[in-house]
C-alpha cells in the first residue's frame, strides 16, 4: 500500500513500513516518519506485513556522505543508491546480497 510521505523534502508516495516498536510508519524513500497515520492504517499495514523487521532496520541502512545521514538505500542492477540524493554508494557486494536475500524472505511471508 503507498502512502503518502509527509516530509516535505520528499512528499513522495512509497511502501512505507510500519516499526511495530514506536508505531511510526516510515517513508520507504527518505526513511523519516510519517505524520498524520490513522490507527487503523496502522492496522492494515501490520496486517498486510507492510511493517520494519526490528533487526533489519539498523542493518540495511548505510551513511550516505552526501546527505549525512544514514539512509535506507535502494538497489538498483546491483548497485547501491540513496533513496534521497541519488548518488551511489559503496556497499559490499556481500551486503547487497543480504539485502536482497532479506527482501525476498519478506515477500514469502
Ligand atoms: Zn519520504
Ligand atoms: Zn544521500
């Protein structure tokens, strides 16, 4: 389900997740919260499995010396870019590839 991002540096719509630990839903593509969720969208994200595998969000994110911060980075032909700026990093391939394995775990579920 996409939903709306409220930063306004981004305002895209992505498959944002859900941290079932804080109840924030956050933006698939720059990572910040998103404001203004209803419970009951909670609800169908929990549901649906649209939600942030505790362990994993601190492992796939990197630092993205371009915006300082560490992103969720999106991978692309096997390379790694910041979902923010777009300027590729450097990730490796080993790293890549639990990442894609982890995506793939998830869509079984
Ligand atoms: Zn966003
Ligand atoms: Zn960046």
């Amino acid at each position: 389900m996409l939903i709306n991002c409220t930063s306004r540096k981004c305002g895209k719509n992505s498959e944002a997740k859900l941290n079932r630990t804080t109840g924030e839903i956050l933006c698939a593509e720059c990572g910040e919260p998103i404001q203004n969720v209803t419970e009951a969208m909670k609800r169908t994200l929990n549901s649906m499995g649209q939600v942030i595998r505790g362990e994993n969000k601190q492992a796939f994110q990197v630092f993205c010396p371009t915006c300082k911060k560490n992103v969720f980075f999106l991978v692309e032909d096997g390379k790694c870019y910041c979902p923010a700026c777009k300027e590729y990093l450097k990730v490796s391939p080993s790293f890549v590839k639990a990442y894609e394995d982890n995506l793939k775990n998830n869509k079984d579920e």
